[in-house]
C-alpha cells in the first residue's frame, strides 16, 4: 500500500516503505496527486476538469496534454495500477492500492474513533504548497478542504472532551 501524508509535512512512501521523493519536490504534480486521493474517494474525475483546475492558462489542447505528461510521471513513480482510469475521459486514483492519511482522519471521525482521527492529524492540510499558475479553482479546493479537515479534528476532539467529562475524568477533558 502506498502511504500519501499530506497533513503537515509531505511525504510519500511506498508500498516497500521506502520514501518516493520525486514527487513531493513537483508541487504541481504532487498537488494533482492530492486532489485526486482527498476529493476522489475512489471516484472519478474528468479530464477537461482537472486540466482547468491545474492549468487555467493554457488552452483545452495544452492543459490535457499536460495534464497526460503529469499521469505519466505519477504512474512512473507510483507503479501501474495507482492511477486508473474509465475511457479516455475519467481518472481517479485505487483506494486499494493509495491510501492517504486525510482520507484515514475522516473514516476515523466517521466511525468514532477520535483518538486514532487526532493522531492522523500533523497540521495543515497541504501547507506551503505552490506552484505557477494554480488556478482559483485549485486554491477554493484546498481552502474548503483546509476547513473541513480542522472541522473534522474539532469534532475529534469535542467528543473526546464530552466522553471525558461525562466519566468525570476532569484531567483527561483538560488534556484534549
């Protein structure tokens, strides 16, 4: 399984645990391989999509070509089978094979296991993350995704001080 940590510093390992570094040092790059495993849930996106996302200055013909040059090298580094795509138009990432530490804090919330949710979490959700020409669209994305993380964690933690408090556990509600 290869292991994506976009929460505080980047990183990227593989399914042997050794870290992939070619692709946290393309931000572009590593941003579309964020986007597709945080917003993807193992959903697809279109193509014209994500090249208006990521390349708003080029024209329809240039954004896919970039866009099929930076698959590429996602797939070169990720080995095939990570990103999969449907038809010529749709692509998304295997959650069987890419798994993500967002997606990891949001199952935990979701299934209530607070502890495990606040301890996925290292900081900010992509934080430093630039790259030329990133489109408005890309940076609402992030923004809104920035949120919703902090949301998720405040959740963690509010009932992890409810549970406390209603043990009467005072010390363990300070601490969260």
């Amino acid at each position: 399984m290869i292991e994506l940590s976009l929460l505080g510093l980047h990183a990227l390992r593989g399914s042997d645990g050794r870290e992939i570094t070619s692709l946290p040092a393309q931000p572009k790059r590593f941003a579309l391989l964020a986007y597709l495993a945080v917003s993807g849930g193992g959903g697809y996106h279109r193509r014209d999509t994500l090249a208006a996302m990521f390349w708003p200055d080029l024209d329809q013909f240039a954004a896919r070509r970039a866009l099929r040059n930076t698959l590429y090298h996602l797939r070169d580094a990720l080995g095939e089978g990570a990103i999969i795509t449907r038809g010529d138009d749709a692509v998304s990432i295997d959650p069987a094979r890419l798994t993500c530490d967002v997606t990891r804090l949001q199952d935990a919330v979701q299934a209530g296991r607070y502890e495990e949710a606040v301890d996925w979490y290292h900081g900010e959700l992509l934080p430093g993350i630039h790259f030329a020409s990133a489109g408005e669209e890309f940076e609402e994305w992030l923004s809104r995704e920035r949120l919703r993380v902090a949301e998720l964690v405040t959740r963690a933690i509010r009932a992890l001080v409810e549970r406390e408090e209603q043990a009467g556990n005072v010390a363990g509600a300070a601490y969260w």
